[in-house]
C-alpha cells in the first residue's frame, strides 16, 4: 500500500496545493467541494452533497458484503492571512489552510483513488466524509443529521480521521485511546453596576474591578475545584468596559474558553463559573449575568479500534512509524460527533518541515504553518490500510455502538 500511495501523491500534493490557494471558510464551500468531486470522477463511487451544507459523501461498495467504515477529512479554512511565502499560498487575503484541512482532503481522495482500484477484492464498503464547517460551525453535527453514518445503505461500524500536525516529527502516527483531544466550550459574563463620575466612585457601583475579581476566582476555582489528576483548562481571554477615563461604567463584559476531559468536569466547572461569577458579583453589591455557550465534545478513542489501528499502522509502515500520544491535546475537534455514534480513532500524523524542529515550528492556525509534502504519502497509506484491514476481517469483533452523550 505504501508504494500505491506513492504512485498516487503527485496527483494529492497537487490537489493539496490547488486547495490552499482557494481555501474557503464556513459550511458553505462551493469550489473546494467542486476540487473534491473533480478528484473523484470516475472512480465509481456513490456520491452524495450535502443540503444544508457543501459536504461530499461518496461511497465505494466492494465486490462482496460486509461491514462499512467512514473515513473522514474537514474542508474549512480559517481567518487569518497567510505570511508562509509559499509558492501556492493562499490568494484570498485574509482566509487560509492553517491548520492541514487541504492535506486532509487531498490523503483522503488519494485513499479513495487506492481502494477503488482494489474493489474487486474489497469484501465491504468505506464512506468518504467530506465535511466542511469543522472551525466551531459544527459541520460533523450537520452531516450526521442528513444520514452520513448510514450512507453505504446500513450503519457504519467504525470511523477513522487524521489530523497533520507540524509540531509532531514527519510521517510519526500518535493516538491514545480515551480522551484525545478535549471538550470546548465557551462563556460570557456581563457583570451589571451602576456608572458615575471616575472622581466619586463612592457613589456608584463600579463594575470593573467586579470583574477584575471575577476572573481571578475562575482562575483558582479551577484549581481548588478538581483533583490534581483531572485536567481542564479556563482561559479568560477578553475584558471590555467603558468608553471614556473619567467614566464608571454601567457594566463590564468578560469572555473566555473552557476546555476539558470528561463530561463529568465539564458539567461541573459549568456550574461552578455561575456559581463564582454570582457570588463575586453579589459581594460587591453588583449582579451577574454568566451564559455558557457548549461547543464540541470530548474527542474520545475507542480503545479497542485505537489498538487495532496501531497494529494495522506498524504493519503498514513499520514500528518506527507509530507512537502513543503520551497525553491528550487541550483543541477540540467536531470529529468527536462522530465518535459519540460509532467506535473509532482520531489520529495525529506528524508533518513538521524538514527545515524546522517540531518544537519550534509554527503551529496549527498560526499564520506562517507548513507541513512536509512527504507526509501526503504516508497520509493516504495509512487511512487505506486501515480501511482494508478492517473490512477484512482483522477489525476489532464485535463492533459496538456506543450511547450518544450530545
């Protein structure tokens, strides 16, 4: 698979590079999703767009019956304008591939291009998921409502994904089973006083240093709320008053993430911030108005697939190429939707420069992100074996569907 994959980068690297100069954001990407069905002509697959949304389900049915696995790449891209230099950057000030959805694509078409040429001895089938929205639009969300996990006509029995990562060492498979990556969530409090005369803050309620106040107790809450061995993260990271320095103002506005490991130490920590920002408020006779928007979450490996996936690798591409991800990533990912329906894995596929060290990289929706090419290979090799060697007959028995937590 590993020489197949070869033959066939030339044709992804350079679906990679025609992405990254047109990167589109949201749900709604008509020229990536024309890219995307472009690439696929003529491989005989189903497909499918989306509705509500430019998503590219296709499906490739094997010659004889069996289980189904979806495969999935995100298609978005992100505000930001490219400062990489690169010959292909991107040519739309102020969007860009920071953070690899363009080599996911193109590994993926290029995993569809090798197993469509091995239908005739694919017992089962493998439903691409071409997913846009995945930057906090929750794209994975819509796909699932309009039928992608029972595309092939019966419902998926597993899901894999990658996700490139530069600051991770060229061509190295990590996952972990559990937790990969994390739930994130956002929150808002607007905390009301009573404005006035800067000169006389005796006479009004002054708001700022409430929320001054509020943030320094979310920032030890956390750490006398949850064990030392639980894991969250609570981030104030805006603060908006006033509009002039000789006025109190009637209020202050603070905003920020919190990202965590269990849902358990979510539901908590989302009690404890309208707990805190209340009482804080409450002391100095001033009220809070605390809302917590739910984003993703946690992106959790099936630890059954996430062994299977390891041993398909190491055989795939050696032992040299696979590797335990030592502890779970504070992102986010809307994979995890998926993962909440079937068993499966997340996956990180290291893609550092060769020019650079993967700690000194620039990474994920950094500006000036890059990956080596090279990985594109290692990419398309890796989601086909996996593929292959779960259709035959070497998946993890039996396949379980877990119960949805969203």
């Amino acid at each position: 698979m590993l020489d197949e994959a070869r033959r066939l980068a030339p044709e992804a690297v350079a679906l990679r590079r025609a992405l990254h100069r047109g990167p589109e954001r949201g749900l709604e990407l008509p020229a990536t999703q024309r890219l995307i069905l472009d690439a696929l002509d003529g491989l005989g697959l189903e497909i499918r767009t989306g509705r509500a949304l430019s998503s590219v389900t296709a499906t490739l049915t094997g010659a004889a019956d069996g289980p189904t696995i979806l495969l999935r790449a995100d298609m978005d891209a992100l505000p930001l304008t490219e400062d990489t230099g690169l010959p292909f950057a991107s040519g739309d000030p102020g969007l860009m591939h920071a953070c690899g959805h363009d080599a996911h694509m193109a590994m993926l078409v290029g995993a569809a291009r090798l197993l469509a040429g091995r239908r005739a001895t694919l017992p089962g089938r493998v439903v691409f998921m071409f997913q846009p929205g995945e930057e906090s639009h929750h794209g994975a969300r819509h796909m699932i409502e309009e039928g992608v996990l029972e595309a092939s006509g019966s419902r998926a029995d597993a899901a894999f994904a990658l996700h490139v990562h530069p600051n991770m060492p060229a061509g190295v498979l990590r996952l972990r089973p559990g937790p990969q990556m994390a739930a994130s969530d956002r929150f808002r409090v607007l905390v009301r006083g009573r404005g006035g005369h800067a000169s006389a803050p005796h006479t009004a309620c002054d708001p700022v240093p409430v929320a001054c106040e509020i943030v320094l107790a979310l920032q030890s809450m956390v750490t006398r709320t949850l064990a030392a061995d639980d894991t969250a993260v609570l981030s104030v990271t805006r603060l908006d008053a006033g509009t002039a320095t000789g006025i109190i103002p009637d209020t202050a506005e603070l905003g920020g993430t919190l990202r965590t490991l269990s849902e358990p130490t979510r539901q908590r920590l989302h009690e404890a911030i309208a707990r805190v920002a209340h009482g804080v408020a409450a002391a100095h006779g001033a009220t809070a108005e605390p809302t917590i928007e739910s984003g993703y979450p946690v992106t959790l490996n099936d630890a059954e697939f996430t062994g299977f996936v390891r041993r398909t690798v190491t055989e795939a591409l050696g032992s040299e190429a696979v590797d335990v991800l030592p502890t779970a990533q504070l992102t986010a990912e809307d994979f995890s939707y998926v993962l909440q329906e079937v068993p499966g894995a997340l996956a990180f596929l290291g893609a550092c420069p060769p020019d650079l060290d993967p700690h000194e990289a620039p990474s994920l929706h950094s500006s000036r992100m890059r990956i080596d090419e090279d990985v594109i290979t290692t990419g398309i090799a890796c989601e086909a074996a996996v593929a292959w060697a779960f259709l035959n007959d070497r998946h993890p028995a039996p396949a379980r569907h877990p119960t949805p937590t969203r």
